[in-house]
C-alpha cells in the first residue's frame, strides 16, 4: 500500500464516479474550480497492486493568526480498504503540520466509516446536508409522475399549460441567474457565495454544449421563460451516474405559472433520457428549509442520510480556540 498523487483526470474521475453514489464534489474538475476560487487543493490516493483503493480532495481553508484546517467534501471516496483509509489520514496529518493546519473537517462517504478510522474524531457541524432526496431514473416517466404528490403533477401541467418553456443558458445569461439568486436570498434567507465564486464555477465546470462525457463533471444552468422572461433558474451539475440540483431560484412576478415545477421535471427528464441513473435534490431539512423541502418532496424520491461531518483534530489548543472564536462570531 503507497500514497500517490494522482495527476490525470481521467484516471481520478473514474474511481470517484466508479464508487456508487458518485460525488461531485470529489470531482476532479470541482478540485479545479476551487483552485480557481483561491484555494490550495490537494489530492491524495491510497493504492495497492490492483490501483485506488481510497481517495480524496483537501481543500484548505484559511483561519485566523496564519492558521487554517483542511476541508474534504464528501470524502475521503473509499473502497473500505481500512489500510488505505489508516494511509490516506496519517499522510494528510503530515501535510497539515507544513500547512499549519488545525484540524480536518470531512464528510465520510461510501464505504469509509469515521468511527473506524483509529484516530479519536468528533462530530461536528455539517457543511454539505446531512439528508438528501434521491429519485431512481430507471422508472418510468409514467410511474415517477405517480409517484409524485397530487399538487406537483397539477403545478407542473399547470406550468405546461400556461405556456412555460424550459431552455438552458450560457454564460451570457449569467447576470440573469445571479439576479434571480439575490431575488431568492432575500425572500428566503438563504446564504450564498459572492458573485464571482458562481461565475468561476461556470468557468471551471463547464456551461452549454460541452462536459456531459462519461466520467467529466459539469455544472449547468437552465432557466423556465414566460412571456420572454426568465423566472426561475435551476444550477445543475451532472457527474458520474448522478444528476445534482445545486441551486434553484425563482423570481416574485409570475409565481402563479408554478415554473419551477415544469422546470424540476424537465431536468428530471433530461437526466434519464441522458442515461444517467439517479437525481440527486441535494438536501432537506423541514426544520431549516420547510418550503423547498416540501417542494422536493413533492417529487417523490427516497430519502438519504450521509454519516455527518466529522473533525480530526491535529493541534488540540489551537482547536479548542477555533471553537471559541466560532462562539463568539455567533453571538457578535
């Protein structure tokens, strides 16, 4: 067993999009957007003679006093070789000393257990949801619009007979999207990244024609018009076996078509009709997001719990003065 840092995309992409679910956000191309966006990335993968048996993206992020943690979204993607996992954590650990990073924030996926790692960790606060609503393609158009609730077939023939129509844009629609992002932020309360975070991923990711090959990730935006307008738009990515729905915002004008309805079964109909297997909504929470989650429960779907977000603390003092500035910044 050997650490290696993969440096092909092809070779990275086909063990992360080989480990069922797929995960975007180990993609290889999510690696490069985040290296855009100003973050040291690094890649890790635990091989033995048969190749990969464990892999991951470390993200780090930077903190007070010249400190700062790493972060590995969804990972790291494991075999549930415990040897490979054991390998890939103490080299990261050796890294983190260089870095001066505090701790590692990761989101166990797949096959990799937290608890069986061998190294003490806590749980902590999750970055990405911590529960999902994940629809099955391989049914039928006619059996998922069955299995849907009353009201989302109703809203989304509605749609249709109001004369919506779904297209998908180009980076010369982008001020379109970000628009109706702000829109929904503000209606909402909905957190969201700074404009040019949204534009790199565009850039990095892929936007119009291009990036839907087997194993290549890609984001895409699609928007529902109404009388030549843009009122809803859906940010989507598309990786492995999976179909993502990122981001979605709608605009106050027109709520009475029920766009975003039309506009949520034509991607679920383009992901199946593009071979993919599953549509991921990417998180519910009745308690924090009761609209959207009952939304996307309307789609029908099973429901899907991850493990959690864990740390593995690596200088304790410094840890525990993370928690407190964390307090305060709650309470300012």
């Amino acid at each position: 067993m050997k650490i290696s840092n993969i440096a092909e995309q092809k070779a990275w992409n086909c063990f992360i999009a080989g480990n069922c679910p797929a995960e975007f956000l180990e993609s290889w191309e999510w690696g490069e957007f985040q290296k855009e966006a100003g973050s040291k990335v690094i890649r890790l993968s635990a091989e033995n003679d048969k190749g990969a048996a464990a892999c991951a993206t470390f993200i780090k992020k930077k903190l007070f006093l010249g400190k700062s943690y790493f972060y590995c979204p969804r990972g790291p993607v494991s075999c549930g070789n415990k040897e490979a996992d054991g390998l890939l954590f103490h080299e990261i650990k050796k890294i983190a000393e260089k870095e001066k990073a505090i701790f590692l924030r990761f989101e166990p996926s797949g096959n990799l257990k937290a608890e069986g790692l061998g190294v003490p960790v806590l749980r902590t606060i999750d970055v990405q949801p911590s529960k999902t609503l994940i629809l099955d393609l391989s049914k039928s158009e006619e059996n998922m619009l069955g299995e849907m609730h009353q009201k989302t077939r109703y809203n989304i023939r509605l749609a249709e007979k109001k004369g919506v129509k779904v297209k998908e844009l180009g980076m010369e629609n982008f001020e379109d999207f970000w628009k109706l992002m702000n829109e929904t932020r503000d209606r909402d309360g909905f957190r969201l990244h700074g404009r040019n975070y949204y534009s790199k991923m565009l850039e990095c990711a892929g936007c119009g024609g291009a990036g839907l090959k087997k194993n290549e990730m890609a984001v895409k935006m699609f928007a529902a018009e109404y009388q030549g307008k843009i009122i809803s738009v859906n940010l989507i990515g598309f990786f492995g076996d999976t179909v993502t729905y990122m981001h979605g915002a709608s605009s106050d004008e027109y709520r009475n078509v029920m766009a975003p309805y039309l506009l949520q079964w034509h991607l679920i109909k383009l992901a199946k009709n593009l071979g993919y297997k599953y549509y991921d909504f990417y998180g519910i929470d009745e308690k924090k997001w009761p609209g959207v989650t009952r939304f996307k429960k309307g789609f029908g779907g099973k429901e899907v719990s991850y493990p959690g977000t864990f740390d593995l603390i690596f200088d304790k003092a410094w840890y525990n003065c993370y928690i407190i500035f964390r307090k305060l910044r709650r309470l300012a």
